[in-house]
C-alpha cells in the first residue's frame, strides 16, 4: 500500500497494459475486491484506492459530495500519470463512476456500475440522515452490523462466516469522519441531469435481493444511458463478494 499525498492506494499489475480502477462501496476498502484483483490484473494494470476517511486515507472532516470525490480521485489519477483509463465500481464505487464519465469523458473508457441508485427518495434520504447522525453520536460500530446484514443475503452469510466477519470488520475500520462525508455524498446524488451524457459502453450490474440498490432503480438508467447492458446477479448489494466469479466473468467480457 502507497500513499500521495492523502489517498491510499494499491497500483498493480502488467506494466504497460490498460488502466482498470476499482472503486468502492461506502465504509469499504480496497480489500473487497481482492478476488476480483487476483484476475484482472493478469490483463490491465488495476488501480484500487480509498475514500477520504476511509481505509489508510486520512479524513479531511465530514462533509463531502460526488463532487469533492471526483476532484479527489483525478488529483490521484494525474498524480500518478494516468490519463485514460476503464472504471469498475460499486454502490458509492458506481454513483462516482456515473459522474466521472459523464464530466471526463475523455479520461473515461468504459464503465460497469454496480449496485447503486440514481438517485435517493425521501424516505431513503431519511435513511441516510439516521445513519449518519448514529455515527455521530456513537461511532461507525452504530451502523456496522446493520450495514453487513444489507450487503450479503443471509443465506450467503450463514454459508460464509468467514467472509461475514471480515466485511464487518472492514466496515468498522471505516472513521466516523469518512463515513459521515461519503454517506452525505450518497444522499444527496442525484444522477438524472447527466444520465444522457455518459457516452462510453456501460455495463449495469443489478442484484436479485439488493435492498439498497432494487432492480426497480434500473430501468431508468437503461433508458438514459446511450449504449449500456444489463445483468441481473442473484445477491444482495455486494455482488462482486457475493456473486464472485460471475461478477468477475462478466467484467472480463464486457471489457474484452
């Protein structure tokens, strides 16, 4: 793991091959893709970096919106002399992807977006606050365990523990600091102004049980979008965990 000069990252993988970042969900570090990395980096040089307040990346306080993320990752990207490249990314991973290709289309390859919504509703507008104002006042271990039964099927969870408890204990490394900036990031995206204007290939990821992110959101973006396909994955939100190889699969098939 390196760090310049704020955000850390892992950069890995055949010198010279094509850029792939990895991005993300909210409280999640490079680890979660882990599997993921193991395969693509036998073809693309994979970037994969956290959050501010999140993983090994310091937290400049509590406030933050898709627009401060994106102007953190191209201070990373030009950093590291990266100037066109293909992004994977889920949840909060997919909302910054979104923007990205849309605001730096010419940066931006191709795109798969995984596990997100558009935009928030009220009532998940509320959700958000209640979970922020919890980390307020008792910490990230507030929101630790109802983040993790969301984010893997309860069947997947019983099959899997080992996995259950390291994802908790990714979530809990999360500081309260990052957690609060990038959850109000969440809330307040809204993706329908620049839907039509993300040119590149989108590949959109869906999951059968994802309570955060339902089918429902999708076809919106499938309407707004240019050129974009569509897969149905039998998980709940974290589906490159839950659904490894056929998230893998397909990610090596839509890129190829």
């Amino acid at each position: 793991m390196s760090s310049i000069p704020n955000a850390s990252f892992i950069f890995e993988g055949k010198a010279n091959a094509p850029v792939l970042v990895l991005a993300n969900s909210l409280a999640a570090a490079p680890e979660m893709w882990d599997a993921q990395a193991k395969i693509l980096t036998e073809n693309f040089r994979v970037l994969r970096y956290s959050y501010r307040g999140h993983g090994k990346t310091p937290a400049i306080g509590d406030e933050a919106n898709i627009e401060t993320l994106r102007q953190d990752l191209l201070a990373l990207l030009d950093q590291l002399n990266i100037q066109k490249f293909t992004f994977v990314g889920l949840s909060l991973g997919a909302m910054l992807g979104v923007y990205l290709a849309a605001k730096n289309p010419e940066r931006v390859n191709a795109l798969v977006a995984a596990n997100f919504r558009p935009f928030q509703v009220d009532a998940t507008k509320e959700q958000w606050d209640q979970r922020i104002e919890a980390v307020r006042a008792n910490g990230i271990e507030a929101i630790v365990n109802g983040t993790a039964d969301r984010w893997l099927s309860e069947d997947f969870r019983k099959a899997n523990p080992t996995i259950d408890q390291q994802v908790r204990q990714m979530i809990s490394r999360t500081s309260s600091d990052g957690f609060m900036a990038c959850a109000k990031a969440v809330r307040d995206y809204d993706a329908r102004p620049f839907l039509k204007e993300v040119h590149c290939p989108v590949l959109l990821i869906a999951g059968s049980g994802d309570m955060a992110a339902p089918t429902s959101e999708y076809p919106l973006m499938q309407s707004s979008i240019p050129k974009n396909e569509y897969l149905l994955l039998q998980a709940a939100h974290i589906s490159n965990i839950e659904c490894e190889k056929e998230f893998t699969a397909a990610v090596l098939k839509f890129l190829k």
